[in-house]
C-alpha cells in the first residue's frame, strides 16, 4: 500500500501548540476519518492499525514533533532566515 500524504494537515503547527483538547480531538477526528477512507474500514472499527501502518502519529505527538523539527532546523540553519535569526 502506498504511502498518503498529508494534503496540509502538517501547515501551521505553531498555531496549533497550545490548542485545548477539545480543537485537538476534532483534528484526530478528521486523521482518522482520512485513514479509514484510505483503507476501508468501518466507523465502528479501530484505527490505531492504520495509523500505524502509515506512520501516522497522532494529532498532539504530530504538533509536538513537527515544532521539534522546526527548532531543530533553525539551531542548525537549515530553517528559513526569518526562524533562524532570533535564535
């Protein structure tokens, strides 16, 4: 099975940083909802396989990792100049 990609759920994760649970699980809601569609699995099943299998983390563990990114590349200059200058 081939790898989907994102279609932009991975845009703006800094404004989604200190987002409360309840905007976060609508979020997860829509990645689920995604995965079940690309496999085919029923509402009524578990998605965590599927995740998985894409290599899908879920939506705080994502925000959480792809700001991570960000300071990475920005400490190491491979960011944009506009990131990378106030550090």
């Amino acid at each position: 099975m081939t790898q989907p990609n994102n279609c932009g759920v991975d845009y703006g994760n800094a404004t989604l940083a200190a987002l409360p649970a309840c905007p976060l699980n609508r979020l997860q809601s829509v990645l689920n909802t995604g995965a079940q569609s690309i496999v085919g699995l029923r509402f009524s099943e578990h998605i965590t396989d599927a995740l998985a299998s894409f290599h899908w983390l879920r939506a705080p563990e994502r925000i959480k990792f792809k700001l991570a990114v960000v300071v990475y590349q920005a400490l190491h200059g491979t960011a944009p100049q506009y990131l990378s200058d106030p550090l």
